[in-house]
C-alpha cells in the first residue's frame, strides 16, 4: 500500500511537472501546473462519486479502476464478501442454535431487559401456553402472575429453582429455574417435574401413614409396660432388667414417630405465616427450664437475649426447633459443660446462638448433620434417645420462615448452632 502511495505521489508529481514545462512554453508555469492539479482533482472527484454511487448498492461488483482507486474498490468489496460470510456463518449457528433448543423438552424462554418476553421454544409454548401473536412482547410477570413467582423474579436471586403448581392445569407442577445473562437479560427454564413431586408426595404421605398408624399399638405397649413396672419388685432380676430395656426402646420409638410426624406434618402443611409476634426470650426461658431438668442441674445454662426483639412465626414450630438446638446441647456434651443461648440481630438480620464447649463435631459431618436419620455416633445417639431427625425438623421450621441454618464446630473446643432470620421476619421493640 506504500508502495501505491509512493507512486501515486510521483505520478502527481510528474504530471505538475509536465504542466508547468508546458506552461512555461507561454511563460504561464504556474497556470500549467493549477490546470493540471485541477484535472487530477476533477478524476478524483469523479472516481469519488462511483464509490458513493457503488455503495448504495454494495452488492453488485464494484467499478473497474486502476491504481489507488483500484485498490480501494477491491479491499472494500473483499471486506463485503467477508462480512457478507461471517453474518451467513452466525444466521447458521443460530439457526442451529434455535433448532436444537426447539428440539429441547425443557421449555426455554428469553426475556429481554425490560422483563418482555423476546423468543420461546415448542415446550414452552406448551408448558405455559404461550402464543406467537399475542404474547410476544410482552411482560412475563404478565402471563406468570402466581405472587411467588412475581417474587421469585424480581429477588435477582435464582440460586434455587422456584417449584409451583401449573397456571393451566392446577394437577401438573412446574419448575421455574431464572438465569440472568447479558446487561439483565434473563433466561427462564421450565420443566414438568409432576412426575417427582407426585412421589415425593407419595413417600411423605406413606410416612405420614405409617407414623400414624405406629401411634397406637406404641400408645398401647407403653401402657401396658407402665402398669408391668408397676409390679416389677415381684418379677426375677432378669425380667426386671428386660422391662427396663423395653421401656427405654418403646420410649424411643415413641419420640421416632413423634419426630416423623412433625416432619411431615412440616413438609405438607402449608405455611400460614402468623402475624402475631413471637417473644423469643420468653420462649427460650421457658426451654431454659425444660432443659435444666433435662440436664439434671449438671450443665451450665446460660441466657443471652434481647428482650425486645421479636419474630414473626409459627410459635410452636419454633419452639420446637431451638428447644431441639439447646436439648442436643445438654444431650451431646458431657456433665459440667457450658451451653450459651443467644438472640441478638445486626444489619443482616436476626440470631439465635445455641453454643456449647463440648467435644465438638469432626468437619466431615458437619454438611450431613441435618440429614434425615444422619447420626455421627449412633451408639451414643441412642443412649441419648436421639433419632437422627431433631435437626432435619430444625432445617425445615427455619425454611418456613426464610431462615437458614449455620453449623460451625472445632472437635474438642465445643459447636455452635446459629438460626439466621432475615430482618423482615422480626420486629423490634414490639411490646406484647
Ligand atoms: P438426634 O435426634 O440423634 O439428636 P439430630 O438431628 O438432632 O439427631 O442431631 C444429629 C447429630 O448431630 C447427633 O446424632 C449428634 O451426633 C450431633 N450433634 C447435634 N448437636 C450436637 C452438639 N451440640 N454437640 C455435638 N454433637 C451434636
């Protein structure tokens, strides 16, 4: 391309060159050399207005010319011809794209930044009944209006999946996964997942059944075995000691089915959130005392609390989720121990401690812990009457009320169970 330069700069020069010779034959140099710098300018002018008149109409060939001028014309037709690939290339590789993702049985949507519905896939259109004429363009939270949607949707936060009941077929449930993209583009995926929920709702209910039907023939046994201990000084030694045995285990089964039943009388009912406020101090006092028997006097209780700082809930359910916190405390340190009960709030949210400076839980369990039936030491569990299912309830009361569970332990310093509320469920300064 110098090369060209160079020599159309000679060429210029040649030619003002030759026009002043010329001129100079009637003494008028400088006439020769305007004339013909003004005849150059007039073809660079005309080759100019080809470009102009080519582009509008760029894809024809371009006009012939030499030199620089030729130059110019090749290079931007060959970058025509090679944007005119690429865009062919990128239509394919969409095509393909739209192709495999109408192939897709999840349904797929794009909503665009103002939360408008942009391009769905054939499984969307089916899952959520969605129209090319008149859906399109517009707002998602238009055609999904369920309020735990709306919420789900404009939280930003889609770490989780949001799993509700079909706005076409009540019967069928739907999962909503959001993922945001782009400058707040967002992609939704919908999947059937009828099938799951129907079992899960299967195996609860089978629980639920089971648990129920348990109930009395225990109810019964444990009766029957109170009125036997009743006369047990007259029994044999060995007899005695079988009594004792099936009175603890009737005792465990007892508390097992009672655990099952609170499970699933969790995972069924629906929340009804209460709007009386809860007086937190007052409900731990009151579990304070319960596990000081429990205890028998040997464990050192201590109370931390912010009595003016209130919950939102369902009083009984949680109750029985810190009373499960501050008796594993008592059950699983040795006499004398330290256990520390505190609820106090910052700008997060609001908190309640149970920490105790007991043997502490090996890293390894400490994700497991609220498993169903997960136990570390199951021998020592079942000395203790445990279940395996006091922090799995604990897991599902705070989940009910958006609460999350923290478990952090250093074995042979002690563990600490932290209940995270968000600030939305207290209140503060509330007096009953
Ligand atoms: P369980 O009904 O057996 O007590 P949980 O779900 O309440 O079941 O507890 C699960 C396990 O967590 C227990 O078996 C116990 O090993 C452990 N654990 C719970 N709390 C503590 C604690 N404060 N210190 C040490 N281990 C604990």
């Amino acid at each position: 391309m110098k090369r060209l330069l160079h020599k159309e700069l000679l060429r210029l020069l040649v030619y003002v060159l030759l026009g002043s010779a010329f001129g100079s034959y009637w003494e008028q140099a400088a006439l020769g050399a305007a004339l013909i710098l003004g005849l150059l300018l007039a073809q660079h002018i005309w080759q100019l207005q080809r470009l102009a008149q080519w582009l509008l109409q760029p894809e024809t060939e371009p006009p012939q010319a030499h030199r620089l001028w030729g130059e110019v014309f090749d290079g931007i037709y060959r970058y025509q011809r090679r944007q005119t690939a690429d865009q062919q290339q990128l239509a394919r590789l969409l095509e393909r794209i739209q192709n495999s993702s109408q192939a897709l049985r999840d349904g797929v949507v794009m909503i665009d930044q103002q939360g408008d519905l942009e391009w769905w896939n054939r499984a969307a259109e089916q899952l959520l009944g969605l129209s090319e004429s008149s859906d399109r363009g517009q707002p998602i939270t238009y055609l999904l209006r369920h309020p735990q949607f709306v919420d789900y949707y404009e939280s930003q936060n889609y770490l989780e999946p949001l799993v509700l009941p079909s706005h076409l077929d009540e019967t069928r449930f739907l999962e909503y996964q959001l993922t945001l993209f782009g400058e707040n583009d967002r992609l939704l995926l919908v999947r059937d997942c009828s099938k799951i929920k129907r079992l899960e709702r299967m195996r609860q209910d089978f629980i639920a059944n089971v648990s129920h039907e348990l109930r009395t023939p225990l109810t019964v046994l444990s009766g029957y075995l109170e009125t036997l201990s009743d006369y047990a000084h007259d029994l044999p030694a060995q007899w005695q000691r079988a009594l004792v045995l099936m009175t603890q285990q009737t005792a465990r089964m007892e508390h097992l089915v009672a655990d099952l039943l609170t499970l699933s009388r969790l995972e069924t009912s629906d929340f009804k959130a209460e709007v009386e406020p809860i007086h937190v101090a007052a409900v731990l006092e009151a579990i304070r005392v319960d596990a000081i028997a429990l205890s028998e006097h040997q464990h050192d209780i201590i109370l931390d609390v912010d009595a003016h700082l209130y919950l939102r809930g369902a009083a009984q359910e949680l109750r029985s989720a810190f009373s499960n916190l501050v008796f594993n405390a008592v059950k699983y340190t040795p006499q004398g121990s330290c256990i520390r009960v505190q609820w106090y709030h910052d700008q997060d949210g609001a908190y309640l401690a149970v920490s105790d400076n007991g043997p502490g839980i090996d890293n390894q369990h400490l994700g497991a812990l609220t498993q169903r039936f997960y136990r570390m030491d199951s021998s020592r569990s079942s000395q203790t009457g445990g279940t395996g299912l006091g922090l799995a309830i604990v897991k599902h009361v705070l989940l009910r009320h958006q609460g999350h569970l923290h478990i952090s332990s250093v074995v042979g310093q002690g563990s600490c169970f932290t209940c995270h509320f968000p600030l939305s469920q207290t209140l503060l300064g509330h007096r009953a």
